[in-house]
C-alpha cells in the first residue's frame, strides 16, 4: 500500500530479441480519513448488573497513517469527555446507569471519525446470607460485660451497597451497631461492647441498605438471641429463699409462744372466779417422788406440772359447784296456817 503523495512507477519491457523499452508513470494517492469500526458494545445495549463492558473494534485508515484510537464516556453535563481506554480490545466496568459511549479515531494529518453508542447497566438488589451469620458469643450472660461480634456475608452484583448495620433490642436497652467490609469473600464484621441488664430474648436485626432514597433497595435478616442468669443473680436468689425459711421459722415460734401464752392466760382468769378462787389449795415445788420440780423465769411450772395441777383440782371444783347449787323449795300449807 503506497502512502499518500505522488509516486513514479517505472515499467521495463523486453522482448524475446533483447530489445528494451522503458517508460513512466506518475501515480499520486490522495489522503484518506481513518474509519472507525466498532465491534461492542451494540448500541442500546443491556448489561447485566456486575458485568462489564466489552470494547472491541476494527477501525481502518487506507493510507495507514492512522495515530488516534480512544473510547470515550460522555458524562451527562460535561463539555468534553473522558477517555476509559485507547486498546483496540479491552473491558470497562462501570456502576449501575445509562452510559454515552463513542469509539474515536484519527490519522496522521488530523482526519477522524467517530462512533457513539448507549449502553445501561443494570441494577442488583443487597442480598444477606443468613446461613453465613456467625455471633459470638452465641448467648450472653444478665449484668456481665461482653464484646459481642458478629458477621455476615453480603452479596451484591453490582457492588453499590456500602451500608450496613445491625441493631440489638433487648427491652428498653438498645445497640447501634456499624458493620465494616473485611476486605474479602464479601464478609462484613461489627462489634459492640455491652451488658444486658436482665434475663430475656434480645432481637438481632441486620441490615443492607443501597441507595440514599426513599427508593433504596433493603434487605434485612432477623435473629432472637438469649440472656442467661448470671452468677449474682443465683447468690440473690438463694439469698430470697433463706431469707424466706428464717421467716418462717421465726413465725412458727412465734405462734408457738402465742398460743402458750394464751393457754396460760386462760388458766390464770379460770382461778380467777371467786367459785374457783376459795378452793384454791397451795401448790408444792415438790413433785410425788419428792424431786424439785424446776420453775420457768416466768414463774410458771412445765407442762407436765400444769397437767398434773389442772388434774388436782377438778374434785375442788365439783365440791365449789355443789356448794353454790339451790335448795330445795319447801312448800307450805295453807290450810292448816
């Protein structure tokens, strides 16, 4: 391929005779513009969220002087584009959209063309794996101090979402917790300094949020966790039921020494009856076999005395109530007064 400008061609002709012609041609080849070819991406093309784009072209330029090849992305507003590539073969990938896309080249002498194409990438929703959750710890322990962590893996196709966060509720008592990318296998991580107040089942709710607006794409994973007694809890318990017994017993000793004192008291207004009172004979410290019977500091005798006393002194109060009964009523006659 001859490159542009004018050129002399020779011809020589010989015959079978040795005999020699010889003549001149002038040939000029004008100057071409390069053509641009573009392979992909097809115009309006969809791409699926995650994929990238496939730049291929086969631009030509007849006198190959062709020194520009740039693919270009038009931003909606900009006054000049930016170049994403200048391979012929080569990919790009780009977050969720509709995209202004050209294939522009030029030669040596300042001639070019150009070609302009749309492409959408499409969009993926945040999806949590709730098979991959790890807690730890697994329970939690009421009035003990514990750095709770969790992770999760959170699968997005496009690669939007950077927000996630998970929150703790366990009554009245609430954690905020920010979750982090660890940097691989799309696990993200959070931890949280806490105590539980009391026994329960706190709920666990993780969150994926992409997009700042009303129309943001969520996904949420739920988990009920548990709050076991703690060791103070056991001490304060066994404190109740000893407590408890204490009280009972004291109660029962209490009743005890009121119905002893009530018996006495009785027995003490019993004498006390004039009927019973005159009868009363003096009772002996001496017991039948002539042992000292021992007196309480109340000043009365055991039980076994009492017995013995209220035995003693049932004749004494047949006799008192013979004494006091009515005699019998005379009548007279009246026909001999």
């Amino acid at each position: 391929m001859l490159p542009f400008g004018t050129h002399t061609i020779e011809i020589t002709l010989t015959d079978s005779t040795n005999k020699v012609r010889t003549d001149f041609i002038t040939l000029t080849v004008n100057q071409s513009d390069p053509q641009a070819v573009l392979i992909s991406p097809e115009n309006r093309l969809s791409i699926a969220a995650g994929d990238s784009i496939l730049l291929e072209e086969e631009s030509t330029d007849a006198d190959d002087d062709m020194v520009t090849r740039e693919w270009r992305y038009w931003a909606p507003g900009a006054t000049w584009p930016e170049v994403i590539s200048t391979n012929s073969l080569d990919t790009y990938s780009l977050p969720p959209g509709e995209y202004h896309l050209s294939l522009y080249v030029e030669d040596s002498r300042g001639g070019w063309d150009e070609i302009h194409v749309n492409v959408t990438i499409q969009s993926s929703l945040p999806k949590l794996d709730a098979n991959s959750l790890i807690i730890t710890p697994a329970s939690l322990t009421a009035g003990v101090k514990t750095q709770f962590s969790i992770s999760i893996v959170m699968l997005d196709e496009d690669g939007t979402t950077d927000n996630v966060r998970a929150t703790l509720t366990h009554g009245i008592q609430f954690w905020d917790i920010n979750m982090s990318y660890s940097g691989a296998d799309n696990i993200w991580i959070g931890t949280v300094e806490l105590t539980a107040n009391e026994v329960g089942r706190p709920n666990l709710k993780i969150i994926a949020t992409d997009g700042d607006s009303v129309n943001a794409a969520v996904d949420v994973v739920s988990k009920t966790l548990v709050v076991n007694e703690g060791q103070e809890d056991d001490r304060v318990m066994a404190f109740v039921i000893a407590a408890t017994s204490l009280l009972a017993v004291f109660g029962l000793i209490g009743f005890i020494v009121s119905s002893r004192r009530k018996k006495i008291a009785e027995l003490d207004m019993i004498e006390s009856w004039d009927a019973f009172g005159k009868n009363k004979k003096t009772t002996s410290t001496q017991s039948d076999a002539g042992k000292a019977v021992t007196e309480l500091e109340s000043g009365l005798t055991d039980s076994a005395d009492e017995v013995e006393a209220e035995s003693a002194a049932i004749p004494d109060i047949e006799e008192a109530m013979l004494e006091q009964e009515p005699k019998p009523k005379v009548e007279l006659d009246w026909d001999n007064v």
